[in-house]
C-alpha cells in the first residue's frame, strides 16, 4: 500500500537549540549528527525512523536528569508555569510573587480541546525516558538526554507555522487549519488536561514502549498521539521496534484520512542518527562468490559440496593452544595442513587468533569448555607480550597465505574473555602492526561480538570501539556474530545487525566492511531457551534468506556454522552430505546472487522484494516471515523456487513465504 501524503496544506513547524556535548559512560565519542530539518507527512515520517530492536540494558532514572532550570523568576513561576505562558494560543495574565496564571487559552491534549484553565494542564513526556532510553538515547551524552526531558516545547526557535492551500486548490478543514498547527510537534511533552495526565503517568511512566501513549489515551486521540510520537521521534531521532511500527501505522492511516494535507516540518537535535534495519548503501554492489563462507574444518576430513570462498578457521585443531603449547615453542603441522588444504580447494582462509593458554592465563585452572583450561584469560603480567610472539610468529609464517585475521572470537562473552575492553583493543592493535610489519596483505578484523545477549555486548562493544578509536583504528573490517535467539528468525538477524550498525555509527566508526563471520539458528538460550532443530522449509528458507540479507543489510561477507561430517546437535540448521534441502538451497542462492548486481529491496506489508540485474535484465528475490499474496514486480512473468522449479505467473499477484523465489 502506497501511504505517502498529499502535497503541503498545513506546515507544522518546531525547532530547537542544539545540545552540548560531554563524555558519558554509553556514550563517550558519540558521533553527534548536524540539526537539520525534515519535512514530510506523518507517513513519510514514519518510514524514515530507523527500525530497530530495543536496547534496555543501563537505564535508571538518574540517566535522565531535568534540565529545565529549578530557579523561579521574578514572578515565582517554575519552568513547567513558564512552558504553559509561553505555549498559551491566548496570552494569560501572570502575577507574582506565587505565578498567578489567570485567563489565556491552550489547546490541549493534541489540539482536540481548548481550557482557560492553566491548573487544568500538564505536561506530560510523549515517549516516556525508559522508552527514549532502548530507543537511542542510550547512546546520548549526559546533557543530550537532559535537554531531551526538559523539552516542554517552550523553546524560542519555534518556527512558523501556517495553513496552505493544496496544489489542486482545495482548503485544508476548519479544524485541521485551526487545530494541527496549535500543537507543538516534536517537543518531548505534550500538554494534557489533568484526568488524562494521571491516567498516561500512572500506566507509561515505566514503560518503555515508545508506544505507550496510544494504548491510554481515548479513541479519538490516538490518531494524533501516533502523529505526536512520530514527530517526537523524528525530533530527537529515536528508534521504533518493528511491533511499534506495526502499531502506529494504522492510526497514521487516520491522521492522514482527518488532515490529508498535514506536512509536519520538524528540527532535529545534534544526538546521533542511527541506522535502519532495512537500511543499506549496497546499491550497485556486484555480489561475488565472496559473500559465501563457511566454517569447514580440513582435520575433519569431509569435502562439503556447497561452493564457498572463504573458510574460516577455528575450534579445530588450530587454536592458540595448539600452535604454541608452551611458551615460544610451535607446533605448526595442524595449521599448516588446513592452510595448505584450503589453499588446494581454492579458497581463501580466516584465523581466528587466540583463546588464551593455559600458561598464558591468569586463571589457568577455570573449568575447559571445548577451548582449554584458562581460555578465557584475562592474561597474566606478561600475558600481552606472549600474544605479540604469537601473533608475529604466525604473520611471519603465513604472510599472504592467511587472507584475515580475526582478533578474537566473540571477546564479549565471558566463555571466551574476561580481560578488558582496552587490553582487547591492545590486541587488535598488535595484530594490524604484525601485518603491517611483516609487509602482508591480510586483513585484520575486529574482535568478534555476538549480538543476542544485549547485556554483554552493551558492556563491552561500545568501550571497545572508543579504545579502538583512541588508538586510530587499527583494523580492515568489522567482525559480527549475529545469532539470534533460540527461536529467532533471520528477522531478527537482520535487527541485530542494525543494532550492530548502531554501535557503530554512534563511536563514529570509519566506514569499513561488516563480516558477519558466524551464523546459525537454534542454539540455546539466552538464558532457559532450548536447542531447536529446523524443519527442511526453515532450513533451506532461512539459509538462503540469509545470504540474500546479507546483501541487502550491506554485509562484505557472511560465514556459515558450520559444514559437519554427520548432524550437529549443537545448532539448528544442518548442513552435511546427507542435508539434502539445505545443499540444494545453498546452491541455488549461490546461483542467484553470484555475478548479479543488486538495485534495491523494499519492504512491502512485511515481505522483503529484493531487485537485481544479470546481464542488463532485472531479476527480482522475494520472502516473507508467513504466507503472503503480493503483487508481482511489473514486467514479472515467472517464479522459480529454491529447487529450481519455475511456473508462469497466473495474473497480477504471487504468493510468497519463507522459502525464498525468484521473479523475473
């Protein structure tokens, strides 16, 4: 459906002073983004806030402290008392020395009423701070987050605000031209009378759904509350998830049916702006056999018969533990076999460096979860030093014939580092200056960070990235492990990712390739969440959708866990000789994506329709979470499934599903 709004009738304006910025915990080097304004209506609006999971990790109320000025002036009027003479739509009288506010009128709860009775009024967030919170203000500093709940709308930069004619000539209703613009729009508060105030406080003060506030007020105002809170979130440039953006289109489907002409001009303030979901500048990308790795270790003696370019190299037989088994001392004939074997079949290969020794952790008794005694450090005293020797030797050894290193393996878990943040960055510096040193061309990636559990890559993956950037960013790409939970989808995948992109974004990262260099569905937890096997559709629907993803969220790369000689019960997703759904979608998605050009994806009612060219012809890929009926891409005749399958199309519209197809 086609939700875009007519042209300007009514121009809503507001703007606001910039923000000072200092170091906070979250957010220290936040890249901070210029004010600029926006304009479009509500729907235009909406498809322009980033989609993206909620971050509820280190919220407290002290993380919010008011900025509004405690002082009363002259007249003995508080901050909130000045907000309400400054927004009255009819000027009151004021007296002091106790802020006596007689006469004057405001619209209240979003311009649906008129009161001449300032005691009748308050100002009331719109997105309630725990909300603004997991929807980006996490990553604002100190005094950002303050001017955010001082935002009553009071602000001097209000800009004008005026009723204008369609294009066509038709005039804007009485109430839209008289009501709409009475409104502050983008302002964190709005004015509401005090029943309802109560009402929204007592249910949304902890919440944190940006949300909230549609599901207290009454029937007839929740068009305008999802007007409000999309131009609040527009304002200070705040996420939704995807369950709220389901929730507020409909009500903006009625905001724009009672002002079909309302154009909301909104100023952003300076805080980051975040990526999307669904966002990528991967237009024109000519996808290559690289976007396809695996995890298929040589020692395990099965050829897979998918084709892949890059194989990664880790838990098997070629950890740190196994090239250097006690100080300065190598045994290099495990390594050298696998790196000799990728190098017969073609492929280029990834060292994940590390986990620590035994003899080299100072916790060398802690218990051995498949990686050995000590693994997860932190180092001893002369621990760094031991890392260097081991880092150069193998840069010495390899050179070119090892394509990238990746620093460590999932350094936000504490299963595999319980060093710091800083030693971490450290580390990666060592291994970019051993490549650099030894004059190879290999790249050396980040640490990896796994996404699904938020509350470890929240205390480590943004104070890696500020050591990181302390130390000129000594890296070639990004490494990420975006498993999502148990029962997660490749939707979630791709929230994670974006959440990835956040963090990246808001350390002010330089641009660099993403390698999502693990990835797998099914495994257990967080927490009590069982191991779930995948049906043959699931498997062969979600791996294929997860190469075709990759493209479209931007990623240089992605590698699969893992190519097994028989079932891995470990993960969801089996691909083995004997798996046969899984090969043969594998395959296919190969074929598809190798040697096309990608355009561009949109995101229709919830099915993903990915376009591509092959040879000056486009080609389009598309899925869904459930069952869809959609219409098919103009010039479509066909449709080919992952079994290579094809029917002609029957008429206008196509079903789709979780197993991805091909229209052309």
């Amino acid at each position: 459906m086609n939700r875009r709004g007519p042209a300007v009738a009514v121009l809503m304006a507001i703007a606001v002073a910039g923000a000072v910025h200092s170091a906070s915990p979250a957010s220290a080097s936040a890249a901070s983004a210029a004010p600029t304004n926006v304009t479009g209506s509500a729907q235009q609006l909406l498809n322009d806030i980033p989609v993206l999971p909620k971050m509820t990790q280190g919220f407290t109320t002290a993380t919010f402290a008011n900025s509004a000025p405690s002082w009363r002036d002259g007249r003995g009027c508080s901050a909130q008392q000045r907000a309400l003479i400054a927004m009255a739509t009819v000027r009151p009288k004021v007296t002091g020395p106790d802020c006596r506010i007689r006469g004057g009128q405001w619209a209240i709860d979003f311009g649906t009423r008129t009161t001449t009775d300032a005691s009748a009024i308050r100002l009331v967030p719109v997105i309630p701070a725990p909300a603004a919170w997991a929807a980006g203000a996490y990553s604002w500093t100190a005094p950002q987050r303050s001017l955010y709940i001082g935002d009553l709308g009071d602000t001097p930069l209000i800009g004008s605000i005026a009723s204008q004619a369609s294009p066509d000539g038709a005039q804007p209703s009485a109430d839209t031209a008289v009501t709409l613009p009475s409104v502050r729009w983008g302002a964190s508060h709005a004015m509401l009378s005090s029943a309802l105030a109560s009402r929204v406080t007592k249910v949304c003060a902890n919440s944190g759904l940006s949300t909230c506030l549609i599901d207290v007020v009454p029937e007839p105002l929740k068009a305008r509350t999802a007007a409000a809170i999309i131009a609040t979130s527009t304002r200070h440039r705040l996420s939704v998830n995807r369950v709220e953006k389901a929730l507020l289109e409909p009500w903006v489907d009625h905001f724009t049916a009672e002002a079909p002409d309302a154009v909301l001009t909104i100023a952003t303030t300076d805080v980051p702006a975040l990526p999307t979901t669904d966002g990528s500048d991967a237009s024109g990308r000519l996808v290559t056999e690289d976007l396809f790795g695996l995890l298929a270790p040589p020692a395990w003696n099965s050829t897979p018969n998918v084709p892949y370019r890059t194989l990664r190299l880790w838990d098997s037989g070629v950890l740190w533990k196994d090239v250097e088994p006690s100080p300065g001392k190598f045994t290099w004939a495990p390594l050298d076999y696998a790196v000799r074997t990728a190098e017969q079949q073609g492929k280029k290969v990834l060292l994940v460096l590390g986990p620590v020794p035994a003899w080299a952790s100072a916790n060398p008794n802690s218990p051995d979860e498949s990686w050995g005694k000590g693994a997860p450090g932190p180092f001893t005293a002369d621990g760094l030093a031991h890392f260097d020797r081991y880092v150069n030797a193998v840069v010495k050894r390899y050179g070119d014939r090892i394509w990238a290193y990746e620093t460590w393996n999932e350094a936000n878990l504490q299963t595999f580092w319980q060093g710091s943040p800083a030693q971490m960055a450290v580390m990666t510096k060592v291994v970019y200056d051993a490549v650099q040193g030894h004059g190879a061309s290999s790249l050396t990636l980040s640490a990896s960070a796994t996404t699904r559990t938020e509350n470890s890559i929240y205390r480590f993956f943004p104070a890696y990235l500020r050591e990181l950037g302390k130390r000129g960013w000594p890296l070639d790409g990004f490494a990420v492990h975006a498993y999502p939970d148990a029962d997660g989808t490749p939707s979630d995948v791709a929230d994670f990712v974006a959440q990835y992109k956040a963090y990246l974004a808001i350390a002010n990262a330089p641009v660099k390739p993403i390698y999502n260099t693990e990835l797998n569905y099914g495994l257990a937890g967080p927490g009590p969440k069982p191991h779930r096997d995948m049906s043959e559709e699931e498997s062969a629907g979600w791996l294929s959708r997860t190469f075709i993803d990759a493209v479209r969220l931007g990623i240089e790369e992605t590698h699969w866990f893992a190519w097994t000689p028989q079932y891995y019960g470990q993960y969801g997703i089996q691909l083995t000789p004997t798996s046969t759904a899984s090969g043969r979608a594998w395959r296919m998605t190969h074929d598809w994506l190798v040697g096309a050009t990608f355009r561009s994806c949109r995101d229709p009612d919830g099915t993903v329709i990915c376009e591509f060219t092959r040879d000056g012809s486009p080609f389009w890929l598309a899925y869904a979470d459930s069952t869809e009926l959609i219409d098919a891409p103009e010039g479509a005749t066909r449709w080919c499934d992952l079994s290579n399958v094809c029917r002609p199309i029957d008429g206008s519209m196509v079903i789709v599903g979780v197993r991805p197809i091909r229209l052309s």
